[in-house]
C-alpha cells in the first residue's frame, strides 16, 4: 500500500481543525467562570470588609458613650448630618457635656444594639437600648435609632438631636427640677441635737447699694472686717455674669445676733447646718460644706450648691444622713412646654443617726481640759458604749458652714497645738497605764503571782550582764525594796515590771499581748491607726522587752485603744470593743483576751492602789464612790527635748458603770488626776 509523505490521513487533517474552535470556547468559558468568580469573590471581600468598618464604627461609638468621651463620639458623626443640624462639631460637644453635667448622667450603658443592613435601600441602620445613671435615678430603656453614612473612603454616624435623647427635637431643652431631702440629724443618746438643721441668716451684696470710687472701696473694706471676708473674693462675686445692680450675691452666714448695718449688705433668712455644741463636739461631728467640682467629679450624681459631709461623722455616715433628692428629669418644648418626662422620684429625708455620746458629759470634759492639747474618753465597759469623745485644742465647725476666710484657716492650721487633730484617737506611749495589761498577762502565763516580790534597791537598775548596754531602767520611788504586784501597781514601780517582761520572754510576752486586737481597726466611724506593741511587731531586744512592758518602747496606742484594751480589768476579762452609735448590737463585739481571775487581781490591785495614800491615783480616794485607778506618765522626745504626758485610767468599782482615760500633752500623771477629778462624779450623777 502507498503511504502519504506527511505521516497523516486527510480525516485527521479534518479532526484537528474541529478541535481548535472547541478549545477556544472552553478557554472563553474558563476565562467568563473565573472572571464571574473573582466578581462575586470581590464582591464578597468587599461586603465583608464593608461590614467589619461598620461592626467597627458602632462599637466605637458605643465605646465613646461608655466613656463618655463626648469629643470622640462626636468625631465619629457625618459631616453631612451635622452641617443640616445646624450646630458645629463643637456645639454638639458642648450640649452632651452640658445637658448630662446639668442632670449628672453617669454610667451609660447600652443594653441591646442591633447593625444591620437594609437591602432595598443598601443602608445600614444602628439602633441600640441605653441606661445611664442621673442625679434622680437611673434612666432604663431608652431607645434610639440612626443609620451609618458612606461614601467611597469613610463610614460615619448620621446625627440629629434624638441621639442626645430619643425625644429631644432641635429647640427642646433637657430641664431639671428637684428639692433635696432634708440631711438628717446627728443626735445623743437622749436625743439631743449634735449636728442638725437650724436657721440662719445669709448676708449677701446688693451691689446698687455699694457706692462709687473711693466710698465703694471703703464699704469692701467695712464689710471684710466686719464679716471677716477678703476684699478680693468680695470684688469676685460681682463679677459673675448673673450678677446685676438689683442682685443679691450672698457670700457667707451669720447668726440671728450678728447682722450689723452695713453699706452695700443685705440679709435673708436661710436654713443652715448647726452644731449646738461648737468646739466641743467638733471633731465628732466634722462639718459639712457645698460640693466642690472635685466632689462632683469624684461622684457625678451631686451637683453644684449640693451639701454634703466634709469631715468627721457627717462625712462618714453622709450617705445616710444626705436626704434624696426627689423631682423630674424633663423635655421641654421650644415654647415652654413639658413633653415628655425622663424620670421622676419623691423626696427622702436624711436619717436621723444617735449616738452614745451624753451631750452633757462632752460639755463637762472638754471644757475641763481648758483648752490645752489633750483628751477625755468615756465609756461603758460592758457595751463599749462611748459616752464622751471630747478633744482639745479645737475649732468651730459653723465658721466651715458659712465659708471660713484665709485667715481664719490658717490660724487653724498655723496653730502648733494642732486643733485639727482628734487626739483620743491619736496613737501615744501609752506609759505606766499599761502595766494594767503586762499584769494580767504574767498572771496568765504564770511568771507573776500576787505574792511573788523582786528585791530592788535604789531608782535605778538594769540585769546583770551585758544584754542592755548602758541602757538603765528607771522607777519614781524607791519607798518599798521587797516589791510584790500590789506594791508594783500602788507605786507604778517601772523595775518590777521589766523584770517580769524578761522573765516571760519576748516570744511569750507578745504571743501574749497579741489576745488584744493589736493592728486590728476598731470598726469606728472616724480615721484612726491601729495599735502596735513595736514597729514590726516583735520584742527581740531585751531592751525594748523591759520598756514595752511598762509602756514605753515602740509601743503607741490612742486613748480609745487604751480604754477598749483596758476594759478586760473592769469586765471579768473580758474586753468590749467600742461603738458610737446607739441600736448596734451591744456587747456582741467582744473577745476574751485574759482569765477572770487573772482580771479580778489586777482590778481589785487598782483600786487599792487608789485607797493607799502612797497610790499615784489616791486623790480619787475622795470620790463619793469606789473607783480602781492606774495613771501613767509617758516620756516622749518633742523638739529635741524630752517632755511627758500625762495619762489616767479609771473604773468604776462599785456598779461598772463607766471607765474612763483622761490625757493633757506635756503634763504628769499628777497633773490628770488633779484634772479631772473635779467633775468624775458627773459620772454617777447621770445616773
């Protein structure tokens, strides 16, 4: 057979030409698939990123409102929607800060929120539920509604008024309109008034009345002697942008007997804090005073010319002192009408809070203490019932109350006897007072007995080898050589109790000591520090052992440390913590820190130490009733010189009515005594 020279036959010649339109519309084909494909895949990654700036704008603004971060919030609305609400960027800030200032909005919350995206119009809508916390109550449920706006590179919020408050339209005005609860009392235990609400009388400028040039600054200057104000914040008040001729600008409060006839003063009669008993009680009650914008920062709710507690016990039980304020939260119309209201609560008063104080008793003590630094506190020994917390020096709380001047202040704070300083709950050596408990603990551990004596001669001693250095160890009387407990009590013999502090140990004695709520608080409504035996809690120094023991050392403690500590000796050993305000639950607050017997010893030790006539407390032997007595005399380095203070704890050995510590700064244990021995039987005449 002849065979073809181009290797192929005319059939296949034909099917190859058929193959190649076949492959040109599969390539056409592959190439409109893949071309339909990356369409939608585009389209896809495009909605899909579409919707993450989307996701990412809405939780950004949610963000902003949560923080309240009004500037950032408003960076996020369209440029569009702003330039057809006809406020600024700017203007819009200021209207949220003002609008949630003025009703003291805080904690904003969204509660639902809901992206999604229409597709008939291709918009994406924003609606979201929010919470937020205001001066009259929290506002629940408030819906709101907007949609995202677009174009080719940014994505923002549309804004109008409704996104300020769902109802709120362009010329409405949020208002506010409420009256504060009456702020409760302070009272005694009797009911008597401490710190409560009283009338008054507010001066206030009328500047008509001033006159011109030279007679106008001669009235400024009238009226700051007088009034005791400062010319400069006089001129200030004037300034203000309400203030025209006709106003009355008030700038302090005076009592009903203290309104002299001034040029350029007016007066009007106003509610006012009052504390009946002054300087006696200051420290107790504290003051009140207008809320500062550090108040209002530090809690939103309160809003300018707010009254709240600024120290002491109105501070502490502000809470529940400070009346609720009741009103409306409302949108008001352009026109002056009520459209809708946001919320709306009723008027509470203040609780009314009494104390174990005795309005009496405080007078008596503090006036006793002359005005010198120091401190009387009382207290019922089985109930830890406090009847007197009295301090000296002190400060007039009304003169906070109607806006203390410069002056007046820092003569306050100048003063080097420091009025400021509550002392009965100021931490102190605590001196010989405290050998009522190393007593009782060596009579626990069994080192001390009542008939165990130290032979000691002379004033000073201290152990025989090389433990203490040079360091001596000093007593007041060498009277008695064979010194038994009683002895050690009656003629508060420092020897003898550092050599039983040794004998125990410092292990034992502070493992001891730590049965008292040493750097424990004491759940009182007032600052004060715990207790410490030393700086860190130890007595590895045979030297600060013996000094601990007799109430020297590191040791510190406040006055209503020492009466609480010490209310073990009075109560069958058992210690009562304090408490200040009445209805508590009374003596549930104790613990058991030594033995019975060890504290029916030492007790009936102190009050033989007051029926001997060598006792450091025998001036208390002339009391119309029994009484048990240690008195201590602490030295502490002040200046740069060693001063004392003075200190005396007593009982009441015939009904344990009350126990009592009395304390002056720079005076002896003598001097106390003296003190305060004219008026303890105040003490049973309340009975």
């Amino acid at each position: 057979m002849k065979r073809s020279s181009k290797g192929f036959t005319k059939n296949d010649k034909s099917k190859k030409i058929w193959l190649i339109p076949t492959a040109v519309i599969l390539i056409v084909l592959v190439c409109v698939g893949g071309y339909i494909g990356y369409t939608r895949w585009q389209e896809s990654r495009e909605a899909q990123l579409r919707q993450t700036r989307a996701e990412t704008l809405t939780d950004q603004y949610l963000e902003a409102l949560r923080s309240e971060e009004m500037v950032d919030l408003v960076d996020l609305l369209s440029e569009d929607s702003i330039a057809t609400s006809s406020y600024s960027k700017e203007e819009i800030t200021e209207r949220y800060q003002n609008v949630f200032s003025v009703i003291g909005a805080t904690n904003l919350n969204e509660t639902m929120s809901e992206l999604r995206l229409d597709e008939e119009t291709d918009t994406y809508h924003f609606d979201y539920t929010l919470s937020m916390d205001t001066s009259l109550g929290t506002i629940n449920d408030l819906e709101y509604k907007t949609t995202l706006y677009e174009d080719e590179e940014t994505m923002s919020v549309n804004w109008d008024t409704t996104l300020i408050f769902p109802e709120l339209e362009q010329g409405d005005l949020v208002r506010i309109s409420y009256e504060e609860g009456d702020r409760g009392s302070l009272n005694d235990r009797n009911g008597n008034l401490l710190a409560g609400n009283g009338d008054a009388w507010q001066a206030g400028l009328f500047p008509s009345s001033l006159g011109e040039g030279s007679a106008r600054a001669e009235n400024f200057n009238r009226i700051a002697e007088t009034l005791n104000q400062e010319v400069s914040t006089l001129e200030g008040l004037l300034e203000q942008s309400w203030v025209n001729e006709d106003s009355f600008v008030p700038f302090t409060v005076v009592e009903e007997g203290n309104r002299p006839e001034l040029s350029g003063v007016r007066y009007q009669q106003t509610a006012s804090r009052v504390y009946p008993l002054s300087e006696a009680a200051a420290h107790l009650t504290g003051y009140v005073g207008q809320a500062t914008a550090e108040d209002i920062e530090a809690n939103p709710t309160l809003q300018t010319g707010d009254i709240l507690g600024k120290s002491g016990l109105e501070a502490a039980f502000d809470q529940r002192l400070r009346g609720t304020k009741g009103g409306r939260i409302f949108i008001e119309s352009e026109e002056g009408e009520q459209k809708s209201v946001l919320i709306e609560s009723e008027i509470k008063d203040g609780e009314n809070i009494r104390l174990t104080i005795d309005i009496d008793l405080q007078q008596s003590f503090y006036d006793q203490l002359q005005g010198e630094p120091g401190t009387a506190v009382v207290m019922d020994p089985d109930t830890g019932e406090l009847l007197v917390a009295a301090s000296s020096p002190s400060y007039d709380p009304q003169l906070f109350v109607r806006g203390i001047s410069s002056e007046d202040y820092q003569n306050y704070n100048n003063d080097p006897n420091t009025p400021f300083v509550a002392r009965y709950a100021a931490r102190y050596a605590p001196g010989s007072t405290f050998k009522i408990l190393t007593s009782m603990i060596g009579l626990d551990t069994g080192v001390t007995t009542p008939e165990k004596t130290h032979t000691i001669e002379g004033l000073q001693w201290s152990p025989n080898d090389d433990s203490f250095g040079g360091h001596q160890i000093t007593r007041v009387s060498d009277a008695v050589t064979e010194v038994d407990l009683q002895a050690a009590i009656t003629y508060s013999d420092n020897i003898y109790f550092a050599m039983e502090a040794l004998e125990m140990g410092g292990d034992t004695f502070v493992k001891e000591l730590s049965q008292f709520p040493f750097g424990a608080s004491m759940n009182l409504p007032f600052s004060m520090q715990p207790a410490q035996i030393s700086n860190d809690g130890a007595l590895s120094r045979p030297t600060l052992l013996a000094d601990t023991a007799y109430g020297q050392g590191e040791l510190l403690m406040s006055p209503i440390h020492q009466i609480s500590f010490y209310s073990a000796v009075a109560n069958d050993g058992m210690m009562t913590f304090p408490t200040l305000v009445m209805d508590e639950e009374s003596g549930a607050n104790q613990l058991t820190p030594v033995s019975l017997e060890s504290a029916e010893i030492v007790r009936e030790d102190l009050i033989r130490a007051v029926e001997d006539t060598n006792g450091t407390a025998h001036p208390f032997a002339s009391l119309p009733f029994q009484v048990g007595a240690k008195t201590g005399t602490a030295e502490i380095e002040k200046d740069g010189e060693n001063v004392t203070n003075g200190f005396v704890y007593a009982l009441d050995a015939e009904d344990n009515d009350f126990t009592f510590i009395g304390f002056l700064e720079g005076k002896s244990s003598g001097d106390v005594v003296e003190r305060f021995l004219p008026i303890l039987p105040e003490l049973k005449d309340t009975e």
